[in-house]
C-alpha cells in the first residue's frame, strides 16, 4: 500500500492539539486522564525520554529494516495498538479504523474487552490475526463463554490483564459523570454542542457500546455502575492457580500485561505464560507506582533471554519506541498516539499515525547505524 501521511500533521503533538479541537472536553479528559494526581502518567513519558542512545558513525550500515518477528509471525514494525476500551465514544468507529490500518500496515492490534467492536467484528477486519486482551471473569463458565468467541475467530494471542485489581480513582471521569453512552449533563451537551463533527459522527454510527459484552451486560449503566459490574462480573487479581487454569484452558500464545516484580515474572513463567507486557495501565491504575521503563529494564537484565518481554504505557513516538527497544522490549504498545490521530484525522487517522511512526522509528535506525529492531541494546549508551 501507499502509506498515507499529511504533512500538516508530523507529530503527535500536532495530532493531539488537532485532536483536542474536535472532541468534546469530557471525552478529551477520558482519553488523556490518569488516576489521582497524575503523577505516574506524566512520569511513564519523561521517564522513557531519559533514556540515551549511542550512535554509530564509521562503519559499514546495510540499512534499516524494521520487519520484527514475534510469536511466529513477521510485523512490519515493531509496535502495535495497545488494548483500549471505549474507543468508540472517543471516536465514531474508531475500533474499526485502528484494527483496519493495523491489518494493512502489518501490525498486531490488541481488542480490548471493553472495546465498542466485537471479536468477531475485528477477527474479520484483521484477517484473524488481532489480539485479545481478557479482563478476568469471576466466574469460569463466563471466562469460557469469551474465550470460544476468541477461539472461533482464529485470534492467536491472548493477553491477560494482571494492572487493574481495583477499579482506577480517576477525578476527570468522576467529575465528568462519564457513561456509556455519555451522560446527558449539561456540562457534557454544551460540550457536544461545541464539537458538532464529533456529535453529528455518533449519530451517524450510532451510540457506542461494549460489543464484546454485550450479551452479558446491562443495559444503561453509568460509570460508577460499570465500575461495580466490572468488580462483581470481572477480578483483574490473578494468581497462580488462576493463571494454570487459564494456561491450561488456552492452547493459543499467552501474554501477561501489567506485570512489574520480578517475582510475578518469574511465577508467571513457571506456570508456562509465553511473553509480558510491562505495563501500568497507561498512568491510570498506580500514582505511586514506578514508571514501565524502569522495570523494563530490570526484568530484561533477568529474563530477556528466557521470555518476550514487551512494553506500553508512556510510548508516544518513534524514538520513544527506540528507547524502549533499547531497554529489553522486543515489541512496544501505543494507546492514546493512535487515538489522537484517529481525532485529528477520522478514517485516516490510524494510517498516518502508523506512517508516521514508522518513519520516525526508521530515521532513528538510520542515525544509530542499527539495522534491526534486535540491535537496539547495542546502541543504548551507558554511563
């Protein structure tokens, strides 16, 4: 395919300020926002971009390829789209767009559970070979039911989440009133009132739901009843009977996304788990908590040569995917870069962001002399 890129729009900064002018306030805070103070939010970022890189500037270079091979199967890049959920209340058919220019792009996209497409919607956008994120059921029988749909589908991985315990104290969504669909506040219909693109698509579209669970959700539910479904239908706390359970029931690849202690790590391997994404649910579950690279870093040190270490949470542009390389990641997640180029640019938006991100990545390659995403660690300078 020829790669869409719009040069108005080079950056994600410039996609994020396009963004925020076509989105109604309260859907702009959900996507942006973190938990309690936001510490841990901004940290993941700045953190990422303390990371230095060493180049190479005599020698032979045969090139850049980003091709990387993960889980048996070649991606044209590095990254992919991280889970998220509600996409479809940030943007109208914004699930659709994003697994749809992953399949062209030749990149994995991960389906969130509480994503506005269903499984088999996306299995038949991708071609089969998008992946699933599962919030734990509580209950096996529900668990099963999920994990059929996933199976029929073709869908090869499945990834656990293991960051999400609890339900996230998040002040913007609290305030916002936040629902699905969206609160009738006057607050929120003056907003969308403001945004008639936003508005006028969702009509178009039609109102967001959970797709996925729709057979086993209520209807109408606000936040804080969703929060409550969530923690009665749905226990993010895994253990390792749990996690032997969910091995055993799986015959596809398994990935944990959350884990940040190497004791999890090295549990999580003995029951047989295949990769780990190291991960804090994007700043949204932990205010407290470490950034994911510097645990990235550690767990490399111990297990890179033993699993598929990964990474998201804080990775916004191509170099921010370089560091992460750098640091023991074979493969990194982006979540809100690719929703902002979906708000800047509708149906294109997956397209240019993945363009773009590419670019970026292959222009750092070419500055180190690194031909391949696996020579990353060479260029990480040390102190």
């Amino acid at each position: 395919m020829e790669d869409f890129f719009d040069a108005r729009l080079p950056s994600i900064e410039h996609l994020r300020a396009r963004c925020a002018r076509r989105l109604p306030r309260f859907v702009l805070d959900y996507l942006e926002g973190g938990c309690n103070s936001e510490i841990n939010l901004r940290r993941n970022t700045e953190e990422i971009r303390e990371v230095r890189l060493m180049p190479r500037y005599l020698g032979d270079f045969a090139g850049a390829d980003l091709k990387t091979e993960l889980f048996g199967e070649t991606y044209e890049a590095p990254f992919g789209v991280a889970p998220i959920g509600l996409q479809g209340m940030i943007w109208p058919g914004a699930t659709e767009i994003l697994a749809a220019a992953a399949a062209r792009h030749g990149l994995p996209f991960i389906l969130s559970t509480v994503a506005t497409a269903s499984i088999e919607k996306v299995a038949e956008i991708t071609g089969g070979k998008a992946w699933f994120q599962l919030y734990h059921p509580v209950e096996e029988e529900l668990r099963d039911k999920i994990l059929d749909r996933v199976e029929a589908a073709g869908l090869p991985v499945l990834v656990i989440l293991a960051d999400t315990p609890v339900f996230g104290y998040r002040p913007r969504e609290i305030r916002n009133g936040l629902a699905m669909p969206p609160k009738m506040t006057l607050r929120n219909v003056v907003q969308m009132s403001l945004r008639p693109r936003w508005s006028f698509g969702q009509l178009a579209h039609g109102a967001p739901e959970f797709a996925t669970l729709k057979p086993y959700l209520p209807k109408g539910l606000d936040m804080k009843h969703l929060g409550l479904f969530m923690n009665r239908t749905f226990s993010g706390r895994l253990d390792p009977a749990r996690l032997a359970s969910l091995r055993d029931r799986w015959r596809g690849k398994l990935v944990v996304k959350g884990l940040v202690a190497e004791e999890d790590v090295e549990a999580a391997l003995s029951i047989g788990v295949d990769g780990v994404i190291v991960s804090n649910h994007g700043g949204r579950q932990l205010d407290a908590g470490e950034s994911t690279i510097a645990p990235l870093a550690r767990l490399a040190r111990r297990f890179g040569d033993r699993t598929t270490l990964m990474l998201d949470s804080g990775v916004r542009a191509g170099p921010d995917i370089a560091c992460a390389l750098a640091c023991g990641a074979r493969f990194a997640f982006l979540g809100r870069s690719f929703m902002y180029g979906v708000g800047a640019l509708g149906e294109k938006g997956g397209d240019h962001t993945m363009t773009m991100l590419k670019r970026q990545l292959r222009q750092v390659m070419e500055q180190l002399a690194c031909e391949r995403t696996t020579d990353f660690p060479k260029h990480l300078a040390r102190s």
